[in-house]
C-alpha cells in the first residue's frame, strides 16, 4: 500500500487484529443452504398445511414480526439481530383480514420451489408479472419474499430469487460470480494521482439510497474476503445517516440474516457535519432542517446502537443546533473537484474518520 494511505493501512491491520480475517460469510451457527435443505424446509410448510386440512383445520402459516423493534437484539460485532425470544404474526386462512394475503405467500412458495428444484433464478418483478392481479402491487412480492426468508431461516440469495442492483462497483478488484462468469471492476479511471504519481485505489462501491440486499452482500463481501477497511461516503442529514447505519448495523426487517448482512467495521468518512463547519462552507450550500428531518434524527437516536457512538452523537448534535444538512454536492461551493482532488485524498491519508 502506498505511504499516502498509511492511515488507511493502519486501520485495516488493527480491524484484521480486532475482527480477524474470514473465509466466507459464514458464522457461528449458520450453515450452508443446499437446495435439498431449501426444498425439504418448504415441504414442510407444505406437510403442516395438508396436515391441517386433513383434520379440518384452518391452515396457518407463522412469521416473524419483522418491523417489530422488541424482536431485535445488538451487539457490536453483529448489529442488529433477531432475539432468540421472538413474537410471531399467524396468517390464518379462514380469516378475512389475512387469506389473501396467505394465497398469495403460497403462491410465491410454489414459484420458489420450482425454481430451486430447477435451478433456475427469477427477479421479484418476474414474480410479481407472473400474476399482477393476485399480488396487486410490487411491494406485496418484496414483503413476502422477505417473508418467506425469515420463516424458512434460510438467506434470500438461496431462495432463488434476485433483485434488481441498485449499486455500482469499481476499482482494483476482479472477481468470479457463482456462475463463472469473471468480473473485472477496473475502469482505468479509479487510479488515484498523488504526489505527482500513482498509486492504488481502494475498490469504491457506490450505492444508490436505501441499501438493497445485493449491495450489502457485496459490501460484506469485500470485507470478509479481503478484510479492506470500509468507509461510508453519505451525505450529512438524517437520511445519509440511516443508509450508512444499513451497512453497518443492518435493519430490523432483515435482522434475522444479520451474519451475512452487516459490517459493523464501517467508518463514517463523510460528509460529516464537523467538516461543514471546519471547511466554511458557504451557508447557502446548506439546506434548512424539515419536519421529517427532526423526526428521523429522534428515530435514530432511539436505536440501541447509539449508545457506544459518542462521535456519533457530537456529529448529529452539530446538526441539531445549526438546523440545517448538506449534500456531498455542497463541497463543489468550494472548488469544482474539491471532493475528489482534497477532501478524499486528504481524509485517506489523515484518517479524517470516525
């Protein structure tokens, strides 16, 4: 590694100390997924069902309570996880309130078991075209997907069942996809001038918005395989925030996969809301706080992971007091390629994380 990243260097050498390095995204309890383990878990939903039926029974299918913070435990080298002591939502079949909505998670089972049995992949919107009228909307396939997931205590990438990417990669890395397909993620234009030289760039993947599943795959990726420092490049307002706390610390609905999710060794590189104050950046690059901004810094305060980020907790201060939140786009009110020729040069080389 090149003495301008020194810093960068030495903060993988202490994560790599303090984490230690991983040969896959397997964890402790976890296992790996076959088909067959896949297949056999959903004919037991099956199995219960006719079960039911056969003794006259309202069939039921049990789920956990996703979006239900009493079901979410933290831990610093996890982030959030499901508790061990989770409730459960029935979705009952003689009831009118849920048996559309339980036709329509068997629906999404049969499609999966094919897939599996066939090995074959599908995307959720393949899904939801295969009946539009049944699901009535895209997101009613995303939930039960997710469903799904939690319930079979199986990853969704082992369902079979894809989603559209919503990030980009780039920089010094090649890789094999489960396919064979080789993929080379060197653009030639991710090498870094410094000093009148060049030198290596780390891999930068960029995401777009609330992290899909693929991109925090890919992210825990990176990190378990080669154990590279992971930097959070988001805006400075609530919203930038809770995308990089994704990455870290992982979200409730997806607690329950959290061992192949989370990277809690991210680092908050930027835009940090000292920064702003520390670079005089012109007040009207600045964007006053909304009612919704108020409403998620509370949000985040409340979660469990705060308590052990005091620097956190100065950041979002910073921000309350002024009642305003900038864009990385707000550093071009300093120089055109500020971003990329000063501050992140400098912020490599320095260690300007937290």
């Amino acid at each position: 590694m090149s003495e301008q990243f020194i810093e960068v260097d030495r903060l993988r050498a202490l994560l790599v100390q303090n984490h230690g390095p991983s040969d896959s995204l397997l964890r402790d309890g976890d296992e790996e997924f076959t088909s067959e383990i896949v297949l056999a878990r959903i004919e037991n939903v099956i199995e219960a069902i006719l079960t039911s039926l056969s003794k006259s029974e309202a069939p039921t299918l049990t789920v956990l309570n996703r979006s239900c913070w009493s079901n979410i435990r933290f831990e610093d080298d996890i982030g959030l996880h499901a508790a061990s002591d989770y409730t459960v939502s029935t979705i009952r079949s003689d009831c009118s309130r849920s048996v559309t909505r339980f036709a329509t998670t068997l629906k999404v089972l049969s499609v999966i078991y094919k897939m599996v049995q066939s090995n074959s992949y599908a995307t959720k919107r393949d899904i939801y075209y295969n009946d539009t009228q049944l699901f009535g909307s895209q997101r009613t396939v995303d939930l039960i997907v997710d469903d799904i997931s939690c319930m079979l205590r199986v990853p969704r990438r082992n369902l079979h069942v894809l989603a559209s990417s919503k990030g980009f990669i780039a920089g010094d890395l090649c890789y094999t996809e489960e396919d064979g397909t080789k993929v080379n993620c060197d653009s030639g234009s991710m090498v870094c001038e410094t000093a009148g030289r060049q030198s290596w760039f780390l891999p930068m993947f960029v995401g777009k918005g609330v992290p899909d599943v693929n991109s925090r795959l890919m992210v825990r990726r990176l990190w378990d395989s080669l154990c590279i420092p992971i930097f959070a490049l988001v805006d400075a307002d609530p919203h930038g925030i809770e995308i990089m706390c994704i990455y870290k610390y992982g979200s409730v609905s997806m607690s329950f996969d959290a061992h192949n999710l989370t990277v809690p060794a991210v680092m908050w590189l930027g835009l940090l809301p000292s920064d702003i104050e520390r670079l005089n950046v012109p007040k009207d690059a600045l964007i006053p706080f909304t009612k919704r901004d108020h409403s998620k810094l509370q949000s985040l305060q409340k979660r469990p992971y705060f308590n052990s980020q005091p620097l956190w907790k100065k950041e979002i201060e910073l921000m309350l007091k002024w009642q305003q939140k900038a864009e990385i786009q707000c550093l071009t009110s300093i120089a055109p390629d500020y971003l990329t020729r000063v501050y992140l040069p400098n912020k490599l080389r320095f260690g300007g994380w937290i």
